[in-house]
C-alpha cells in the first residue's frame, strides 16, 4: 500500500514538474504552446488533479494548506483562466520529496529559519524602523525636488529598500547635497542591518547542517569496530564505498522479507531489530550483513529507535572490500554466523 | 498604580501608531487627508500628546532624550507645521514596548550594538580612510572627463560610499580607463571592509540570543533582586547551582498537590497563579519558595503566561545557599508567610 | 623627553587633519580656498614638514615606507603642484595614533588581516580565476552586439567586476539571451567567492577582538578578590565605573614620582612593580591604591611584564563606591598599610 | 625522472600564462598582435601543446577532463578558429601548481566547496524556488505595463536574479505600485537566502584553513606513507602522539650534532637536508629516525625550505608504537640503514 501511495506520489511530482515547465516556456511563447503533446498534457493533468483533488477531501476530510494551494490553481484553471498559478504546486514538489536525500538540506534550512524566527524577526523590527525613519528624511529633503520619485513616503521607501539591501536599481537616486548626505549616512549605518538576516541564518544553518553532517568524516570510520584492524590506507578507498542514510525517529530501515543488497553501520543513534524479544543496536554496531553473506532475503524488520545515521556499503562495494582485506570478511562470517545460530 | 501606567502607555503606543500610519498616508495623498476621522485624530493626538507633555516635565522634572524629541514633534506640529516630524516617536514606541516578549530580539540587538561598538567603531575607521583615500585619487583621474559628476573630492565620495557598500546606483561612473582600473581594485579589496560590521554584528548578536535562550548569565543573576544582597563572591557559585527551564505559552509549570522539591526564579516571561483571583508574575518573581520551605505540597498550579525562560533552584541547593548566606534565607521565610497568610 | 615627542607626533596629527580637510574642501571649492587663514595654513605646513622632514632624514638615517611617502608629498607640492596627495598623511595619522584607545580595534584589524593574508589570497585567486573566464565567455557572447562595452576582455572584465561584487552599476548588461543565461549563472555561482574574504575577515577579526576584549564583562568584576564582599546588586555600578586599559609587554602603565589619581585592578597579564627586588603582580591583584588614599605620588614605576588587561578606577569613583560600601574601603586601608609597611 | 616531469610542467605552466595574456591583450587589440614574438609564440604553443597532447594520450591511455579541455582548445585552434578558448587552459594551471604553497589555500577552498556541498545545494534549491515564484508573479503584475522586459517568466527571471544578488543593474525595473511592492517583498525577504553559500562557506573554509594549521587531522595522518600499514584503529592513538610544528622559511629545525630525540613527518612544505650535495624532503617524507634508533646525535642540519608543517613523534612515543605494531619499527630500521649506507 505504501509503495502505491509512493509511486502515485512521484508520478504527481513529475506531473507538476512538467507543469510548472510548461508554464514558463509557453509564457515565453517559445515553442510550448504549439507543441500540441504539452497543451494535450496541459488538459490531462487538469483532470488528473481535479479527480486527486476530490478524492484527497473525502479521504482526509480536513483542508490543509496544500489542499488549498491545489483547489486555488484549479478553480482558476477552470473557471477564469486569467493568471496562470501552477507554480503554486512548487511547494507540493517540496513536500512529496520531503524525505529524499536530494532535498534533506532543504529541509534543514526550512527548519531552522522556523527554530531561528525569534532573532530574524528581531533584526527585521529594527530594519522596518531605520526604513521609515530613513525614507522620512529623505521625502523632506528630495520631494520638492524630484517629485515624480520622491513625491511621498511610500515612493521614498521604494528608494530606501533598494538601497538598503545594495540592491542599488538606481531609477531613483538622490539628487541634492543634503540627500546624497542622508543617502550616505544611511548606506554606511543600515546596511549592516540589512545583512543580518543573512548572516544569522548561516550561522544557525551550518551549525545545524555540522549537527547532522552528511559527511563521512576519517573519525567515523576510524570508530567503527568492524574497521578496526583495516590498514589506515585503506580509509579513502572506505569513505568513498559508505553512503550515509539519514533516518527518523520510527522509520523502518529494511522489513523482513525484502531483498538483501546492502549491510549498514551505525555512526550514531539507535536501531530496533523487530524480533520476538526486540534488540537495541548503536553506535558501532553493525547489521544486514546475514543476508549479504548468504544470499538470503531480510530475517527481521529493523526500524530507528532514534533520529540515527547510518552507513551502508553495498553488497558488491563489500565483495570488494572483502577480497582485498580477507580479515575484514572472516569477522562479517563469524558474527553472522554467530547470530543465526541463536 | 503600574498597572494604569501600563495601560496608559499601551494606549499612547496605539495613538503613536495611528500617527505614524497617517503621516506616511497622507504624504502619499492616498486618502487619509480626506478621512475627517483621521485628520480630527490628528488635532486629537496633539492635545493629549500635549497634555502629557507637560504632566511628564512637571512629574520627572529632568529632560530625557525621549521628551525632547516629543517636545521637537509638538513645537513643530503647532507652530511651523512646515516637516511633519511624527515618525521620531517611533524610539518611544521602541521604549514602551521594550519588555514585550515581541521585540525581546530587537533590544538585544541593540545591547549588542552598543556593546560591540567598539569592534564596529574599528572597521568604520578603516571603512572611512580606505573611501577617502580612493575617492582623492579618483577625483585626479575622473575629474577632467566628467567635471559634473567627479568634479570634486566630496562629489567622488558619492560615487565611492555607493560603490564600496555595493549599492553601484550607477548614476556616476567612471569612464578613463585608469578610473575603472582603480574602481576595480576598489571593489575587490574594499568591499570586505564594509561587509564587516554586518558580519561582526551577526556573530555577537547570534551568540547573544543564544545565551538568552539557554545560559544563566552573571547579568541575569545580578537582575534578580532576591539575590541583590549577596556578595559579588557568590555569582559563580549561585550560576553553577541554578538550571535554565524554558517554558511556552499555556504550559504548566506544576499543579497544585505536586511534591515542592524546588523554586522558580522568572528571567523574562509571564507566569499565571491559578488561584481564584489569578495573579501574574514578571521578570525578577520568584515562585515556589512557599512548599519548600515547609515541606508542604505546591499549593497553587502555576502556568506560563507567555514564552517564559525560568531558572530553577533545587530544595538542596537552596538550603546550601541559605546555610552560607542567611540573609537569602530570610528574605525568603518573610515573603513565603506574607504570601500564605494573603 | 618621551613626553615632548609625544606632544609634537599630536600636533603634526593635527597639522595632517587640518591638512586632509583643506584638501577635500578646497577641492570641491566651497569656501576654503578664500578663508586665508586656511591658505596661509597651507604654506606654512609645508614649511614645517619639510623642516621635520630633514630633521628625521638626519637623525633616523634610513628611509621608512612613511617618510618616503612624506617625500613624495614634500615634492609634489613644492615643484609639480599637479595633484594634492597630502591625503597620503592620512597612513602616517594611523601611525602616530596607532596606541591610542580610539584607534586600537582598528589597528588589531589591520593585524587580524596580516595574520589571515593566506586565507585571503586563497580566496582571491579563485576569484580572479571566475573572473577570467568568465569575461572571456561574455566576451564571446556579446562583442558582437555591444562593440562599444563588450569589445575585449578587458572591457568585459570591468563588467564582470561591478556583477560579481554585486555592485551592478548597470552602465554595461549584457543583452543577448545567452549573454543573460551566463551572467545569470555567474551571479548565482560566484557571488558566494566574492563575499568570502569578508566572511573570513569578519570571523578572524571578531574572534581576535573577543580574546582582547574592550569590555568589562560581570564575569571579570566577579573574579575581582577586592569586590568579593559587594553586593552583587553593585556589580551595574561598578561596571559603569571600571575603564578598560590595555597595555603591551615593556610598557610603562605609571611611574615613580607621578600624580596618584587611579587605582588599577589586573584582569589577565602580568606587572613589574620596579623597586629594588622586582615584584611581580598577577590576574585578580590590584595596586596604585596608596597613593589614592594617602594623597601621596606614585612610589614605585609599575610596567608591564605581559600584555595586560588593567581596569581602572579613578580617585573620585573609588571615594563614591568606598562609602557606599564601607567594607570596601577598609580592605584597601589594610592592604597598603600593610604594603607601605614592608 | 620525477625532476625532469616537474621542470616540463613548470615550463607548461608558463607558457599557458603566456598564451593566457596573449589572449587577453590581443582581443584588446592593444599592442599583442602587432608584437611579432607573441604571435610567433601563439604558434609554437599550439605545436608544443599538440606533441605534447599526442604523447599524453599514448602515455596515459585514458581521457581526463584536462586532457579534453586541452583537445577542445587545440581543435579549435586548428580546425576553426572561431572563438579563443586558450583560458579553458587556467585549469591545468591550477593541476600543475596544486601542490605549491601559493595555491594550497585555493585547494582547501575547492575541497571545502567539494565538502559542503550538501549545504550548498540545500541554499541553492531554496534560492532557485523563491527565484521562481517571484518571477512568475512579478509577470503577472508587470508584464502588461513593460511587455518588452517583463514580457516572459525567463525574462523576468532576468529582473529576478539581479535583484535577489543584489546586482541590481536597474536595466529592468518594476514600474507598477504593485511590482514595486512585490519587489520589495522580495528583496526584504529572499536577499538572506542568496547570501546563505557565500557565509557557509566562509565558516567551513575559516574552519578548514584553521584546522590545516593547529590540528593533525585525521586526513593528515591517513596520507603519511608511513602510517599506511597500520590499521585504523591506531589512528586515534597516533593522532594523540603527533605535535604540530610550524616552520617558517629558512629555519633552522636541529643542527648537526643536537641531541636525537624525536623524528619529524613532513605534512606540506618542504625541508633541506645541509649535506654536501643538498637534498630536498617534500609532503609524506620523513626525516630525523636514524638518530633515534642508534642513540646518535643528529648527523645533519636540517632547515625549512618552504613554510612548513611538521609532525613531531617523540623517542619514548615511537617506542610505543614500535611496541605495538612491529611492521612499523621495520619499515623505520630499514630506511635508516638505508640511509646511512648511502
């Protein structure tokens, strides 16, 4: 069931994408519209979303913030055909490939401009108050001036934003000594500012990005028991095999009966394996290395018992390893072995 | 008493915002003027603003930086009327709302500010002789070919404040080919320069909110006035023992019946009692001293009336506090019975 | 002898700023030319820097980067009177100042930079490799429609420059589609190289700026051994009091003989006191207080024997915390007894 | 041979820097063409490179991504002669220079780049949604009043970039009081993503840089030849033996005859060895066991050729090891002897 609701999942993410293509290419007047293929598909896929559409309020019976997203660009499709809102879907893309290791990052960064909203929004109280303040001045000392552009306050705030965050269009600049003053003052003082946003958000996402590291850093190997008696020539060859896997709290990393192609090791956190009396495995240990050796499929479910890193090296990656560091492949064969003959 | 203060300043809050809103509609013409409601608010806010005035000189009877510039947009409003000055109350809005969970951030970004200033006053430094050493040259290479624009030296500082901020309007730019061979120069070392104070900024402000969030800092235990009395020796002592607890809106901090195995010390926040006339307490309160003192169970539920951060003093830690300080003591024995016998 | 030298370095320092603002001003023709008191100020300068000149080319016998720049400025003015580079002084300002407290973050910048000269060039040659190539693909793209701006790859260059720092005059866009697709690339890849030699500087420089600290943090008063005993509700207070004073090794901080108007309190490093068996005085140990409470001069030279953090207080701040805190007086009463008494 | 190989690439090092300039100031028309050796050289470059060329794919056998770079400019050279893609050369540039002290910033840069870039990519996603989405309604707002900028969701992406980088040429601007809005929205809001690569790469560069300087990384250690044949596991208790140390040009490290009493591994830089017939050390060697083993002073001095960075592994720490895994005493016993037979 999962694996229908995920197939139906990316097959809708490849639609949108399509869409959203279709979108920019036909404003451009390009080549889209006439392709009939892309206006066929344009049709479609209103069909295809307005029966998913239907279907998702009787199942779910509540509307969320996407669900609603999904209804605004279909009623205008149908009915007013005025404004084209199909990248609207974008962030639908967001959420169908919220897990996939390609956007983890992404979501990184989404979580912490939410933890860190506190300090950005303090830095953005301070920004609107030296804007208003700024384009205040500015309005007295240009307006008689120039005023077309700094007739009034509002118009003047378009100057103080553009130059504030260095955008700098310069359609409007000011023009009297007493402006460019003001206007000097103001580059040099606010936009410090302006950049803070910026900066706080790095600081937070790279901490945050280090905490959960997608690297497979010379110190994680080097701890991992299972390498211990690899010659230390051997870890750039390893680091280059090891693919780190992210999970969740909750998440099934293999269930019993799927195929077995790959062994993980746990850098840190902890896994359950789902058997009659569950066992905890962590940091070091290793697991799914049963079925690589003899072929068999999966012998139990094993799901996170904590948000956990993994590393997995596969079945073939392993084969290699194994022919050059014999060691390494008799200690995999007697744990193995070990543990099914319990 | 404080609590007419509160409301008087919250409503003075309000009138400032409603001025400021209608200083900027009514510069743009938009339709503010023609609203009688707005213009009759106008003559309103500067009889009250007025009133007040005086009140406050009569009742303070020193001139703030806050009263002079009420006194500067009132002296303006009723006998020039020629800039409208209103948007200069926007620092007293600042003032008024200062303890406002809201702009908590903004103030300390601005104790950053002030306790940076000397970090930032360096780069500035540095900033203003790099501009006026590159704005002198190239007024010797521009200045014959474009006499209007670079014709003088604070002419050229227009044109180096708006290059090396990176705002680059682009209304004046050089034209010889040495003048763009100096202003490229110019932009690959001096920009670093400026993006300083932003970057210097960030960095402390960042580790600042951090602290707030999760640290005791000596200057949070030196604002707490049940610790006034002790001695400075003391500080690092009291910091080790007390724990940070951060509590949101609507949580409970414990029920009523709950073991008291220690008391509360409120940083920044709101806490409700819930008794039948429910009683809040603010930045510097304490709480839960009564049970632990007596071995009684917590007599009230107590929930966070806002985002609280708490700092929490366990029953033994107190009594070791207490045995080397009796004065601690005390004070706290004498605000329990007051409480109880309320 | 130490102290005429120092008076005469302020008065040049006054000459040269004088100098710097009659060469802006007169530049720009506003009044200065015609005031003849700045004209006659003018002359007489240069009598005066060549005359030092001479007097330092004799005594000093070596050509230092400053005196030659001296030079330079002597001559021009003297012979060519072709371009004004008494700007130039503006270096030897930062030299004559370069111990006072005002300039002291700006020249541990100037230090933070040398210090970090790897990482910047690192970062810098990246950049001048974008750059490059980057010119040269515009160039390919877009000479052919705009002769005129994008004629050469130094032409292009002088675009690449003002888009990669962001500076964006907008004298030079390019305007073919793919001239467009490759500077949007550009933009989106190369800004990030652009900011980094800020980024470095920023964080080396507030790291340093951290570790010098021009603040009177709670943490340092409370380490104090002499406030131990204050309250710590006087910790505000005595912040408010305690000035900074940073010293290098070999420095003299007072000597024998001198006015007795401070007290100084030793953060970090180490003091001499110069007496006939040196003593040293470490972090925590305080001295010059004798003087204070006796009306005596200095009776002893005191340097440093490291560099040294020292906080200050002066007679008048000591008398107003003394009686506040009788304690804290009678501390001090004993020790220099006790002291004067050896 | 190795020597020979290095001269060769030197010498191709200058020529692309020749041929690089060339390019340069001939498309300038300056001077270059006119200048009958550059073009003779221009020639003979292109036979240099395509022998050169020939050998490297009978030598290697197999296709790099320099050696197609250097394909690509030479067929174009010959065959068409349309564009001058000799910069495409800049890269080999950096190959063969990789190892220079000069360029060793530049390469931790790369590699940090290289290393973050899952944060980067995470920024970028974001950066490249927000891009879009603004685009599409700023030409849903602008399109009808500038159909000739604002005309398309590619054209608008234009405006899009500029601004977001803050480029902001002002060749296309929102004119409707709407766009400006929308505009302002954006620059307020989206500005802090797009400078988001350029600050986290700061912090993992500044770290990097840092790290190479104080730190034995683990990396370091994984590419000492020495170290190759001892398995992971000891890489934890080597790192705790190994000192940092820092050598500047020219210095001297121990002189003949000085007391033998700990060995040194060359991490980058590179040391001479003042024997008769002088010899050089580079990255991986290592230098100073011989006296270890036999207890004999120091038989040569030995000084920094280059800023260097050593490891230091002390007598009783080598015994230590030794103890542990024999195979490494062998290897040091048997290049000792090596040596000294010499």
């Amino acid at each position: 069931m999962k694996k229908i609701l995920d197939t139906c999942n990316k097959f809708f993410g490849l639609i949108i994408v399509i869409n959203i293509f279709h979108q920019i290419v036909s404003s451009a007047g390009y080549f889209a519209l006439e392709i009939p293929i892309l206006q066929f598909l344009y049709w479609i896929s209103i069909g295809i979303f307005g029966i998913e559409f239907i279907l998702r309020v009787f199942v779910e019976r509540r509307i969320s913030v996407l669900l609603s997203l999904d209804a605004l660009v279909l009623i205008n499709q149908v009915l007013f055909s005025v404004y084209d809102l199909r990248i609207l879907r974008l962030f639908r893309l967001f959420d169908i490939f919220s897990q996939s290791r390609f956007l983890l990052p992404t979501n990184t960064l989404i979580n912490t401009i939410i933890k860190q909203r506190n300090a950005l929004m303090g830095s953005q109280i301070m920004v609107l108050s030296i804007l208003l303040v700024v384009s205040t001045f500015i309005y007295f000392l240009e307006s008689s001036v120039q005023p077309d552009v700094f007739g009034s306050i509002p118009s003047t705030m378009w100057w103080g934003i553009a130059t504030l965050t260095t955008v700098g269009y310069g359609d409007v600049v000011p023009m009297t000594d007493l402006g460019k003053l003001l206007a000097s003052l103001t580059m040099l003082v606010g936009i410090g500012m302006f950049a803070l946003p910026a900066a706080i958000l790095a600081s937070a996402y790279y901490e945050e990005i280090q905490k959960k590291n997608f690297l497979v850093s010379f110190e994680a190997i080097a701890s991992v028991p299972l390498f211990q008696e690899l010659p230390i020539g051997a870890v750039g060859k390893i680091n280059e095999k090891l693919e780190v896997v992210l999970v969740s709290e909750h998440e099934t990393i293999f269930s019993k009966g799927d195929e077995a192609d790959s062994m993980f090791i746990i850098e840190y956190g902890k896994v359950k394996v789902e058997i009659e009396k569950p066992v905890y495995l962590v940091a070091g240990d290793y697991f799914g290395e049963m079925g690589l050796l003899g072929n068999a499929p999966r012998n139990a479910t094993i799901t996170a018992a904590d948000d956990t890193k993994l590393l997995e090296l596969t079945k073939s990656d392993l084969a290699e390893l194994s022919e050059e560091h014999p060691g390494l492949f008799k200690e995999l064969e007697l744990s193995a072995s070990a543990r099914s003959s319990d």
